[in-house]
C-alpha cells in the first residue's frame, strides 16, 4: 500500500468539496454576458466629430439622440445642407460604432439593437436647417466646408460649421454653432450671416421636412413652434423646430410636388449683425421616452 495515500485521499476529497462550494455559490438566475456587461459601463456623453471615412459627414450626439450633416465630399447630386436624424435607444455614444460598422459591411440603416438610421434627408431641410428665403423661393447651401469642435467627451458638444453659398441676393455665408447638452432631445443653433462679406439683415426660413406629406405638420406660433408626426417602420418619431415667438414672421406648411421639397416653415430675419438662434430635433417613440405626438408637442412647448 502506498503509504502517501491517505494524504491523496484526504487531498482529493478537500477539492471536490471546494468545487461544490464554488458552485453553489456561483449560481445565478442571469447568465453572464460579456457584451452587456461592456455596454453597461459605457458612458453617455454629448460627442460629435468630423467623418472623413464617410463623405466627410459631420456627426454629433448625446444619450437621447444623435445627428449628421453632409461634408464637402458628400456628392453634388441628391445632397444638401439639411440636419439627419439617427434614431439611438441606448445611452452610450454609438457614432464611432455605427461608422465603423457600416464601413466594414454592417449597416447603420438596419438596427442591430441600439437604433438606426432610416431617416430620409436628402436635398431637403431635414430636422430644422435654415435657407435664405426670396421670392417665394428657399436657397440653401449643399453642404459645410469646414468646422470647428470647441467642446466635446463630456455634459455637452458643441461644434461651428461654415455654410458658403450663392443666392439671388449675393454670396451668404453662415457660421452655424450647434450645441447639445446631455438630456436633451434638441441642439441649438447660434447662427451668424454675411452678405457679401458683411453683416446684414436676411430673409431667413427654418424648414422641417414633412417627407413629401407622409408626416402629419403642426404648429403653435405662440410658443414659436413648427413640428410634425410620422410613422416610420411602426414607430413613431416627431420632428420638430422652436424659437422666440416675438422673431417669428410667419410660419407656412408649404406642399410640393418635387421628391424632398415639402416642409413646414418658420420665417423670420437675421437682426442687424446677422444673427439668429432657434432649436431643432427629435424624438423616436421605440426609445420609450416620449411615444405620442401629444408628448412631442408638450415637449417643445414647454422647452
């Protein structure tokens, strides 16, 4: 008989009955999740940056909504200056992640369980974009042609774009500061136009597109808004712009039988330096936060 036995015994028993401890104290109703357990650290912050893998867009977003705009690579043709809308369900920043995806095969136009971008944009104003307005006519410009991130990773982001473009009245250019706190669904825009080189009074009009009227349009110029409601993919996602109702001109919802070209509008002018602020954005109904247009429209109102 092997006289070191009674130790292996011994030895052997100790482990099966630590590895009976182990277990039963390892047992657990949720399984782990690695994946999850990474998405739960992530932080939310307001983040945006500029996308040359991708046409130069231009991006932003905090934990409620994200943006983009198109860049000096964007083509000619079935693009313009107007605000996308991605549509996010999660907290943490997806910018980075959706651009790199997209970039190796996955898209960002499907959703993956964060959101997606089904919003259509194109030659339109999208979600509260500004054109100089003359003779019953919007001119926008196509797209920026350059920026300047001024903050960004933290409570808020906030970026200048440049706008230079050729209208009837001259060559404007516009100076487009966009920033968005964390808990918002809107950026605002602190804007500044030349004519010409110089400040000067402009005929502005701030459009939200009605998706060739397959959104309902609203508005309350008491409160200085323009809005809409439509169901995209069942869901439902409102749109919207406000601004100081003293500034407002009029607002007009303005049909038309061109492919992007319908919108609801807020007119207004520059005061004598070329400036103008208003607010524009979003709500998406699958993120659970605001699901009905009566909660939009309540939302911007109160804003």
């Amino acid at each position: 008989m092997n006289k070191n036995a009674p130790f292996q015994i011994k030895a052997t028993m100790i482990l099966l009955i630590s590895m009976i401890i182990l277990t039963a104290c390892s047992k657990d109703n949720t399984p782990i999740d690695t994946d999850f357990d990474k998405a739960k650290v992530k932080e939310a912050v307001a983040y945006g940056r500029f996308v040359p893998e991708r046409n130069d867009d231009f991006a932003w977003e905090n934990d409620k909504v994200a943006f983009r705009v198109y860049g000096p690579a964007a083509p000619l043709k079935g693009h313009s200056s107007g605000v996308d809308a991605w549509f996010k369900r999660v907290e943490y920043s997806i910018i980075d992640k959706w651009y790199k995806n997209h970039l190796s095969g996955i898209s960002y136009h499907t959703d993956h369980g964060e959101g997606y971008d089904p919003y259509h944009t194109g030659i339109s104003r999208g979600v509260g974009a500004t054109a100089i307005w003359v003779d019953n006519k919007p001119y926008a410009a196509h797209s920026f042609k350059r920026y300047t991130i001024h903050e960004s990773g933290g409570n808020k982001v906030s970026f200048t774009l440049e706008y230079e473009w050729y209208t009837p009245l001259g060559i404007v250019k516009e100076l487009k500061t966009i920033t968005l706190p964390l808990g918002s669904q809107l950026f605002s825009v602190d804007s500044v136009f030349t004519l010409d080189g110089e400040p000067a009074i402009l005929p502005i009009a701030i459009g939200v597109t009605s998706h060739d009227e397959k959104a309902q349009v609203y508005s309350n110029k008491e409160t200085g808004r323009i809005s809409t409601w439509e169901v995209i993919h069942d869901y439902g996602v409102g749109t919207g712009a406000i601004m100081e109702p003293s500034l407002i001109d009029d607002i007009q919802h303005i049909t038309s039988d061109i492919k992007d070209e319908s919108h609801i509008w807020i007119f207004t002018t520059t005061d004598a330096n070329g400036k103008l602020s208003y607010k524009a954005g979003f709500a998406w109904e699958h993120a659970n936060e605001i699901t009905s247009n009566e909660q939009w429209v309540a939302y911007l109102d109160n804003f």
